[in-house]
C-alpha cells in the first residue's frame, strides 16, 4: 500500500531512505481534476494537445495537458469522433473524423489552432484517412465500397480517383525526396474487375498509374520502409522499399525478401516490430488458433531489408485472432540503438492453453547476435536467478507496466517483473515489484514492491509511477534520479480510489506536467500535476550534468550528456547532441548470412558455416549470377554480414565481408556467350591431360595426393566439408592431437 502524502516511503536498501523534513523539498501545488470520459488523444507538440472523449465532445490544451478547454462546436453539439488529425506542415489546421459505422462522414475542420471549427458533411463514410508529410492539405481517404478519394483542400472537398479499380489500402510516397513525382506520389492496393491484384502507383492522382508488382495484396508503411505483401506461388511473399534511401531498379525500389525457409510467408504470420536503427525486425509465427501456442520466431535483416535471417525463438507472443491485442514481448531500448529486450519461453512444448509459458528477460547489445539474462539486484543471494520481467503481452491482458525506456533519457528503463528463474504471466501480486536501471539495463534496482504504471518528466529529471495493483490516490516521484521516492496524493478532496491506467507526458518528454489518466465510478478522469509548482532551480551544466557512456553498440560508444542523479534540477532546454566514438570492426559487428548458421559453442566468438537445413533460392552464391547486368558488380558471400546500422571501422571487415565482382564485359563475351564456357572447358581438359601424365611419370607424388584425399588404402579419416576460410583450423590453434571424434549427443541444440 502506498502511504499518506508528504511521507518518504520506505524502500529496499538499495535505495536511500529519508524524511520529509531532511528531504526539504515542498509537493507539487493541488492537481487539475477533470472528468474527461477520454477516446483519442493527439499531441501536436510539447504544449498542444487534444482530447475527444466518449461524449462527442473534444477539448484542446495549450500547457502540455494541464488545463483543457472544451472546444465550441457547431450548433454546440457532440459529433461522432473516431480520431484526430492535424496538418503535416500547418498544425494549425485540425479536424475530427466519425467513426465509418456512420453512414456520412462528420468532418469538425479548423484552420484556426481549433479556436473555431466548421461542420463539414461528407456523403460516403470515409475511413483510413492519411495526411500528406509533405503537401499541405492534400488528405487520401477510403470509404466501406474500397474507393479511394483524395482531397486537396484539407477534407472539405473530395474526388474518387483511381475509379476502375477496388483499392484495399492506400499509402503516400514515403520515401523523402523532394521531387515533384513524389511529393504527391500514391501507393495503392488496386483489383481489377477480373479479380487480379497489383500495387499501383500514380503521380497524378490516378490520371496516369504504373502497376509494380502483381499479385499485391497488403501494404504498410513505417518512417524507415514500405512493406508489400504479393502472392507468391501457394503462399505470399514480402517487399520492401526504403524510404530513406531506395534502391535503383525497374520496381521502384522493392525488393523481394528471402528468409532461411525460402520466399514464402503468410501474410497474417509475421509482424513488423521494429526498423528504427534499419535493420527490419519481424515476429513470424503459425497461424493463429485457439491452440495456437504462446510463442514466435523473430527474424532480422540486412541493411536493405530484404535477406532475413533467425535471430530469436520462442519469443512470448500474445495470440489474438481479432487483431486487437495481438502483441510481442519484445522492445527496443529507446535511446540506445541496437539493444533489444526480449521475454523467451523456457517451456515452449508444454506451455499452451492448459500451462502457463514460463518466460526469461533476456537482453541483447548487437542487434540480437548475443542474448544474456537481466542481472538480478543486489543482494542476490541465489546466483542462478535473474530479473525477469513483463513485456507488452502482460500489459494488454493485466494492466501491469511493461518495459519503458524513452529516447530522451538515455539509459533509464522502468520495468515490473519478479527476481527469479522465470516469471509467470500470471504471477501472484504480493510476488511483483517495480525496478529502474540507469545504465541502460546492465544493473537494476526495486524501487517499488508492487507492479506500477510510470513515466519519465521532463528529459528524466522527474520520476513518476503509480500502483496499478490496487485502486488508489496515491503517485510516487523522484527528483534526484531514483535515488528517493516521495508520496503524493493527487486527490485529498474526495476520498475516491482510482483505476490508474496511464500516466502521460508530451511525446518528447519535455514538459514539466504530468497526467494521470484513471477511472472510477463509471467515469474517466484525468488528473494534470504540474512539477514546476516544486521550484526546483534549473540545471547548471557545470555541476548537473554526467556523461553516460554505452559500451560498443552497433560499433561505436555513445556518449550521453544527462542530468546527474542526486542532481535536483529541472531542464528548461534541450541536452546536448551525443558523440560518437568509433570501434574498429570485431565479429561482435557481425552476424551469419543468409544460409549460413553460427556454429560456435560460446557467445565470444562467431563461426559461420554453411546452414544444413537452409533450401537455397536460384542464383544463390552464383559466380557470376545469371541476372548480372553488364558493367555492375555483384557480391559473394563469405558467411557473414555487418548487422545492419553498424558504423565499427577497419579492423576485421575486409576478411568478412563480401567478395564484390565485376559483372562480365568483355565485347567478345557480349557477342558470344557461349565463348566463354567452351574456354573454360577447354583449359581444363588440357590441365587433366597434363596432370595424368605427371602423376603417372610419379607414382610416389600419386599416393601422395590420394592420401590426402582419403582414397589411399591405409586411409581412415575423410576430408573436411567446405568451410568459410575464416573456420581454417590453423587460424583457430586446432592441432591435429586435438581433434575428437563428436556424436550427435555431443552437439547441444542451444535454445536460450
């Protein structure tokens, strides 16, 4: 239970424990209570928000959340809203949208900052509405019927386009060049009257269209890439595009995306989960049934997002067949590029309907090449536990905080787990506590001994969590970095006790307001409590601040600029940029390529043979490939590949990476194609004829060679398989008195 206001809690030993009257520090003044019955809520910036609630009715605040206003509608009545949109480039310009289950569509546009809004009735039900990133007031839209309609004057009138085709989904060019083609480019799911499908795109509002790829029937979109699904033979095959920086081919950009198990993927079997630092991390699992078990593979790609190989399996994956809490517990760790955490199933064959999974809290630092257990806190007196945690699965189905790391508070992460050797989804309360870790996961501490919601105030200045294992008044913050807790009660007036489902900051976590979103009594509120009211100084650089230095990640060392913990301090600007130091390339830069497998018995070292279970597609590993266009090059794997968003320099990269070749050019070859394999045979015969003679003038040379190819008769021992030049037995202090002869039983199947 969390104790009365203006008391410190008493906290593990970890922590430091004081009084109030030590601590010296006044309580934010009363918080802001509003009964909001909330639906969709829309930052625009640090200050603006909106707010629609159940009601029909919307309200806007310019103070980052603490005061809303409750915005003058037409006629002064409620109109359906489903969501809210602001104007890429303008954000003055807002509007609402109904739900589709309307039979019109009820637009409220403003283009005053919401200071007044017009009604505005359309006479389809429109719905995936997607704003311009780059045009304002250009608005695509679909209705029930699969028409798609584009606006131009931010929703107030609308054209169909693209009239002979029925569209599924519709997406602007994302790729961020500033061509006139691209600025109003569209990407479509387009099907003809014959029923054949096809990814169309036009530069001219379906004047003109180019079809891409046939067989397209699904498409997403990120920042980082453009995700089409096509048919593929019996099953469906994934493309993408980068946005940043596409390719130069004759589909726009696509390319089609090859996986250990071939081309083929359902399209309701895979999840993009992350592309932030552009390697592309997808959750593929079997279809989903209600006996569907509890777990996932997950997948990851090269730079250009097409060559996937495994990373992880038997992830913890929330099987949802209405798609509405389908979710993975895996999750970046914001503000440290190419460190993941994952919850594995320690029980895959017995977890299922019947038997709760048993999951581990691993955590990976190269983009998921090596995996490790979360160090349990301080004093841990059983050596074989570790801090496992909830992920986002426990959070859909029980309330409790998942993992939360923020891209401005570099290294902090909140958590609500169990120190043990497993945690169960449905652990008992009294066994949960709340854990913070300041240097990005290596080490934690319990801060709380219940599981809580939290939020990070102000770059990470201010801590803030809440009890969501009891209804409660009550919130806990921190001002100097988690080292104490201090008690508030956000409602003294009526005695209520709230559900606290979330606890909100401005996207960028800048602001000094914190929002509390709970329920009680049938009813929404929100409760704003604003920091500033502490009088806390600002930072002095000179004193406040630390520097929080990752070990290599993705090949380099990130140097943060923070504030200190002990600091008391608030921000009124911005951090400094981090720097960036170099690494020079070791294997930890690398990862196995496509059909190749790590056959190293230990995390310190990365061998890449060639996988045994891998089917090979056409072309694979041809030297040159039948596709090889003249005066272009072309690459030859040697096993491995640098992990995509790695920046290491030197070192052991020209030994690894690809052996890159010129594509044949010679004119006579150009001609005569059939010159240069008649060449080839030719050499060789003379070469055989030449060899014959020579072994058979030296009879002793003879057995020679036949003894080492293991075809001499006092041979027992047969030659090696090929393998990477790197795997060469010399290079690894392998003698031949080393050597053993292994049985299956030997080679252990390391599943985590």
């Amino acid at each position: 239970m969390i104790a009365n206001s203006n008391r410190i809690q008493t906290k593990p030993s970890a922590l430091l424990s004081v009084s109030a009257e030590l601590y010296g520090f006044p309580q934010p003044s009363n918080a802001n209570k509003q009964i909001i019955n909330w639906n969709a809520w829309t930052w625009v910036d640090s200050k603006t928000c909106y707010v629609s609630d159940t009601s029909n009715f919307l309200y806007k605040s310019v103070n980052s959340g603490f005061t809303f206003q409750k915005l003058a509608l037409p006629n002064g009545e409620g109109v359906p809203v489903q969501d809210i949109l602001f104007d890429a480039v303008n954000p003055m310009m807002v509007m609402t949208i109904s739900p589709p289950t309307q039979p019109k569509t009820y637009m409220l546009i403003s283009q005053d900052g919401g200071q007044s809004f017009l009604l505005h009735v359309i006479n389809v039900a429109l719905t995936s509405l997607k704003v311009n990133p780059r045009v304002t007031g250009n608005l695509i839209a679909m209705n029930n019927n699969k028409n798609l309609y584009v606006s131009t004057d931010f929703g107030v009138t609308w054209n169909q386009i693209l009239t002979s085709l029925k569209i599924k989904e519709a997406y602007w060019d994302p790729a961020s060049t500033d061509s006139d083609e691209s600025l109003v480019g569209i990407f479509a799911i387009g099907t003809k009257a014959d029923g054949t499908s096809s990814l169309i795109y036009t530069s001219d509002f379906g004047k003109t269209t180019t079809s891409i790829i046939d067989g397209a029937k699904d498409i997403d979109s990120t920042d980082n890439y453009l995700y089409v699904a096509a048919t593929f033979g019996a099953g469906t095959s994934l493309y993408v595009r980068s946005n940043q920086d596409p390719v130069s081919n004759n589909v726009m950009g696509f390319l089609q995306c090859q996986f250990p198990f071939g081309k083929v993927v359902e399209t309701n079997e895979f999840a993009v989960l992350d592309d932030t630092t552009g390697a592309i991390w997808l959750g593929i699992s079997p279809k989903s049934t209600a006996t569907s078990p509890p777990y996932s593979s997950i997948y990851v790609s090269n730079s250009y997002g097409n060559i996937f190989t495994l990373q992880a399996q038997y992830v913890n994956h929330n099987h949802d067949m209405d798609n509405r809490f389908d979710s993975y517990d895996f999750t970046p760790f914001y503000g440290l590029p190419g460190v993941y955490i994952i919850n594995n199933v320690t029980n895959p064959y017995q977890a299922g309907a019947n038997k709760s999974p048993i999951l581990r809290s691993l955590i990976s630092y190269n983009n998921g090449g090596n995996w490790a257990q979360l160090a349990a806190p301080l004093p841990n007196p059983n050596k074989q536990n570790s801090l496992n945690i909830f992920g986002q699965t426990t959070y859909t189905k029980r309330g409790y905080g998942a993992f939360y790391s923020h891209d401005h508070a570099p290294g902090l992460a909140f958590a609500s787990g169990i120190v043990n050797n497993g945690i169960s989804p449905s652990a008992p309360l009294n066994k949960i506590s709340t854990f913070l870790t300041r240097d990005g996961g290596q080490s934690w501490n319990a801060v709380f001994d219940n599981p809580s919601i939290y939020e990070f105030v102000n770059y990470g200045s201010i801590l803030v969590y809440a009890d969501t294992g009891i209804n409660t008044n009550n919130i806990s913050y921190s001002i100097d970095g988690g080292l104490t807790f201090i008690d508030y009660t956000f409602d003294t007036a009526t005695g209520v006790m709230y559900d606290i489902q979330d606890i909100q900051n401005d996207p960028n976590t800048t602001s000094l307001v914190a929002i509390i979103l709970c329920t009680a009594n049938g009813n929404g509120y929100a409760f704003s409590i604003d920091f500033s009211t502490i009088g806390l100084p600002v930072c002095d650089p000179t004193k406040d601040y630390e520097y929080f230095v990752t070990n290599d990640i993705l090949g380099a060392q990130i140097n943060y600029t923070r504030i200190k913990q002990g600091s008391t301090c608030t921000l009124t600007g911005v951090l400094p940029e981090p720097q960036y130091i170099y690494s020079v390339c070791t294997f930890d830069d690398f990862e196995c390529d496509l059909g190749f497998v790590d056959i190293s018995y230990n995390d310190s070292q990365l061998i890449c043979a060639i996988d045994p279970n891998f089917t090979p597609p056409n072309d694979w590993q041809a030297d040159p490939p039948s596709d090889c266009p003249l005066d272009t090059t072309y690459a030859i794997s040697r096993g491995y590949r640098m992990i995509a968003g790695d920046v290491c320099i030197n070192g052991i990269s020209s030994e690894l990476m690809p052996t890159i070749k010129n594509c044949p050019t010679s004119s006579v070859f150009k001609k005569n194609k059939w010159l240069a394999p008649f060449i080839i045979i030719l050499v060789l015969v003379f070469a055989g004829i030449g060899i014959f003679f020579f072994l058979h003038k030296n009879p002793e040379v003879k057995e020679k060679i036949l003894k080492k190819l293991g075809l001499s008769k006092d041979q027992k021992y047969s030659s090696l398989g090929i393998r990477p030049n790197s795997l060469a037995d010399d290079e690894f202090g392998i003698e031949d008195d080393d050597a053993q002869i292994l049985n299956d039983n030997d080679l252990n199947n390391d599943e985590f």
